[in-house]
C-alpha cells in the first residue's frame, strides 16, 4: 500500500493534507510532539519533537518499519513567533531554525535516499514568507531557508526520480477564510501526482476569493 509520512502533523494544514492523502488510498504516518491521530482514518501517529534529531529519525525509522519506503513525506513543523531584529536571543534563533529548516534536512537525509534508490517518490515542505516581514525575523529567516533546502534537495535527488518541492503559505492559516488548510491541502497533491515533465518546485497559495 503507497504511503504518506506528515511531519508536523497539527490541526492545521497536517491534519488537513493527511486527510487528503487518506481519501486516495494511502497509509497515513502522523508524527509530531503529542502522537496523535487527529482523527484521521486509519493514520499512525508516532511521537518526536523536531529539533530532537534522535527521538526524529527514530520515529521515521518506526513509520518505515510499518509502511515501507513512503510515497510521499511532507515536511510542515515550524516554529511560528512574532519577534523582530534584536529582540529574540541566539538560543530562540537556534531552537527555531532547528525546527524550521534543520529537522526538514533531517527528514530528507533520513528517507529520501531511499526514495530516489527505488526510482521515485515526493517530498514536500510548507513554506512561507513569500516576502520578509521584520515582524517575523526567525520565521523570515526559516522560510528563506525552507526554499534553499528545497533547491539543493532537487539538485541532489530530482534526478533520481524524487519531486521535491514547497507550498508556500502567503498567510494565516483558519478554516473557512482564503488560507482554509483543506484548500491548500490540495496543492500537495497536486504536486504530489504532477508529471515529471511538468514538476513545479514551489506553489504560492496566496488566499482564494471568498464571494
């Protein structure tokens, strides 16, 4: 049975693209701080902070045990916090760029080699901060990060057959406003099943029109 790891699996967005993956047919890994299931059929949860290397690659190494090489693994934890230059201290910068971006490398190094061994497969990262924002410095800095990754993951396995690529959320994220999770939930599968002809490696979801 095809596969689906969602890293950062909250009630948000994770929840949301674990529930779409589900709805095709796939086995669904859930892995985030708590365990959880989030009410999603049949899904798996498995317990790991991101910034925790060990407690991570351990529950990837669990969800692979049970699922196999994934299909698909999405990247969406972060570390989302007002704070502006100079006012957040080296050690909060490092917790989240830990989170942010340096758990997402993690993740890949973990399964993706074996992903492009087999000849294919996707990994996806939410994005965000299309732009900076000086009210968001760590998230800034993250999210220009979280693009960096995506680029040199695509140089180093897009050749292997391994989409990666990153949903860029331009927005907060609330159920029934332009940036609904189950609307943008749908942009990773889009990726997901695109031909790799016509791979794009970032997707904007910049709000839809509510009227």
């Amino acid at each position: 049975m095809p596969g689906a790891v969602i890293i950062g699996a909250g009630p948000g967005i994770g929840r949301s693209v674990a529930r779409r993956f589900a709805a095709e047919g796939m086995a669904v890994a859930l892995v985030s701080r708590t365990g959880r299931t989030l009410d999603v059929d049949g899904a798996r949860g498995y317990r790991a902070d991101c910034a925790d290397e060990g407690a991570l690659r351990a529950a990837l190494d669990a969800a692979r045990a049970e699922l196999g090489v994934p299909d698909v693994v999405v990247y969406n934890a972060a570390i989302i916090r007002p704070d502006t230059v100079g006012e957040a201290t080296m050690r909060a910068h490092l917790d989240a760029w830990a989170v942010n971006v340096v758990g997402a490398l993690v993740a890949a190094a973990h399964l993706v080699p074996a992903m492009a061994e087999r000849g294919g497969g996707t990994f996806l990262v939410t994005g965000g901060m299309p732009e900076p924002k000086r009210q968001y410095v760590s998230l800034s800095l993250g999210k220009s990060g979280v693009r960096t990754l995506v680029a040199l993951l695509d140089q180093e396995y897009g050749p292997s057959g391994v989409h990666v690529a990153s949903v860029t959320v331009a927005g907060p994220v609330a159920p029934g406003t332009p940036f609904d999770p189950d609307d943008i939930a749908e942009h990773y599968w889009r990726l997901h099943t695109q031909p790799r002809g016509r791979w794009q490696h970032e997707v904007l979801h910049a709000g839809r029109s509510m009227a």
